[in-house]
C-alpha cells in the first residue's frame, strides 16, 4: 500500500494521508507535458495565421524583407509608408549620338493603386510620383539591382525630395521591386526624336 501511494503521488495528485487539507497539485507525466506543448505551439500558430490574414501589411512587408537585395535597403530609421503597383510604360527616345542615332530613356509614364486598386499616384519625369491631394516626391537613384525576370528593368533604391502636404508628405526613400517588362529598343533608330513606348509593371514601396 506504501508503495502504491507513492506511485500514485508521483504520477497523478498528492493527497494528505493526515492532518490539515493541503493544495491540490497535479504532476503531469512527460507524455502530458508534450501534449500540451504541442496544444500550446498549435494554438500560437492559428493566432499567428490568423494575424496574417487579417492584417493587409503583415505578409507583403515578411515578403518584401526575405526577398530584398542588400544594397537595395533603406538607411536604418527609414519606417515604411506603403506598398503600391504600378502599370504604365517606359517612353525611350531616338536621339543623335555622335554620327549614329540611338534609343535613349526619356521617362516613365505610369499609374500606382493600393491593394484595393484604388489610385494611390502618378508616376511621371523626374522621377516624380504626385499623389490625387497635389503631394508629390522627386527621386534620385542611390543604387540599382539587375531584375530576376530577363527583360525587366532593374530593380532600385532611390532618395526622395518631398513638395507638398499631403499623402506623400515625408516619403524620404523608394524601392521599386518585382519589375516586369519596359526595356528598351537597342541599336539604331531610324528618324531622330521618334519615340516608343515600352509597358512594364513594378511594386514601389515608399519609406519616412
């Protein structure tokens, strides 16, 4: 009988065999303590799901930091502002060179949207992106990245110069992500100041 308490007390509950009432405690077996861990480590996991899928920001910004090329982040300090897609065209222009004529850039010409496509900015020369309320950054290149996809433009990291109050008030730095398409025409072109028009898609992300 000593022996049977004994195992009982270790296993399951110790219960007073005298005197006054004593707390119940519970000792749970290894193969208990692991059910449990794994109840608790499933229930983590739903929740984090379930942040996911209710937070628009939180997978694109996960994606956005595995997937970006180092020399392409922003300063410490910059916070990010938005993700936003672009659909537009690359305008590249026939321009004397020397005794030659050949393509050469000239501006983007494209519409940004949020991720209900709404309209979010233009995208014009400069770069300049202008927001709906008059807002507007102009950019400079501080680094460029060869895109994944063959005959995509590059992928960037550009400083911005911000004009305006209003949505894109404080926007210090641009990323320009997942390009597709809008290279350009090579080579020789046949009449000076003719002008074509490449389509392309990319995600900016903007950063205060």
């Amino acid at each position: 009988m000593k022996s049977m308490k004994s195992r009982s007390c270790r296993e399951t509950s110790c219960v007073p065999t005298s005197g006054s009432p004593a707390p119940h405690i519970t000792v749970m077996s290894a193969a208990a303590r692991h059910a449990t861990s794994s109840q608790v480590g499933l229930t983590m996991r739903r929740f984090v799901l379930a942040f996911a899928i209710a937070s628009p920001t939180y997978c694109p910004v996960f994606a956005i930091a595995q997937s970006m090329p180092a020399k392409l982040a922003v300063p410490k300090g910059g916070s990010l502002q938005g993700k936003y897609t672009a659909k537009g065209v690359q305008i590249y222009v026939c321009h004397v060179n020397g005794a030659a004529t050949e393509w050469a850039f000239k501006a983007p010409e494209a519409e940004l949207v949020d991720e209900q496509g709404r309209q979010f900015a233009k995208h014009y020369a400069g770069p300049t992106w202008e927001a709906p309320d008059g807002s507007k950054i102009v950019g400079e290149v501080l680094a460029s990245e060869p895109a994944p996809e063959a005959g995509a433009i590059p992928w960037l990291l550009l400083s911005t110069k911000t004009f305006g109050i209003g949505a894109l008030a404080g926007v210090r730095f641009v990323q320009r992500v997942n390009t597709s398409g809008g290279v350009g025409p090579t080579g020789r072109c046949p009449t000076v100041g003719a002008e074509q028009r490449v389509g392309y898609t990319a995600d900016y992300i903007f950063y205060r």
